[in-house]
C-alpha cells in the first residue's frame, strides 16, 4: 500500500527511483554536495534498505533525519567537519571556491 506524501517544507527534492539505496546515497552526496547548511531536502527512496541506510548516512555524514516516513525522508545538511573542527576541504588542504 503506497504512503501518502507527507506534507514537509522543503528546499529541493531528490528521487532516487527504484535504484537501491546504495546507488541512491551516492548520488545524493553529488546532487548536494554544494548546498549550503540548514538546507532541507526531501529524498524518495523506495528500497526496503532506505529506513536503516539513510538513518545511518545520516548520522555518518552528521546530517540530520529531520523526518521519515517511508519512502519519504526529510534531511536537513549540516557543515562536513572533520574531528578537529575543520571542513573536509580546510582538512584536505582544498581551496574553498564557490565556483565549484
């Protein structure tokens, strides 16, 4: 039985269509890559992995799962920061341009 859309606000949506939730993470991490912190995106998931995989991008990447009912999760983008406060670019040794 499919889930009704949940009524969230929201910056963007990404559909990952039926891929799994691998494929779906990785593209994703490109799609938002650039975004800014405190941006909400809704991702569509329909793999049955999505309700323990995407929790756990989630909490790896130090985004936050603001809402979830499958397929539908609501993640809100925090900064990449390393353990030393630093952004993975800083930590890296990358210019930060914004023309990227």
């Amino acid at each position: 039985m499919p889930t009704e859309r949940p009524d969230w606000a929201f910056d963007d949506e990404f559909d990952g269509g039926d891929e799994t939730c691998g494929r779906v993470i990785v593209n994703l991490y490109l799609y938002i890559r650039h975004q800014e912190p405190g941006y909400r995106i809704l991702v569509i998931s329909r793999d049955p992995g999505a309700p323990v995989e995407l929790p756990a991008w989630c909490r790896m990447t130090s985004n936050e799962l603001t809402a979830m009912q499958h397929p539908y999760y609501l993640i809100t983008l925090k900064p990449a920061h390393s353990a030393r406060g630093k952004t993975v670019e800083e930590a890296r040794g990358i210019p930060w341009n914004e023309e990227q």
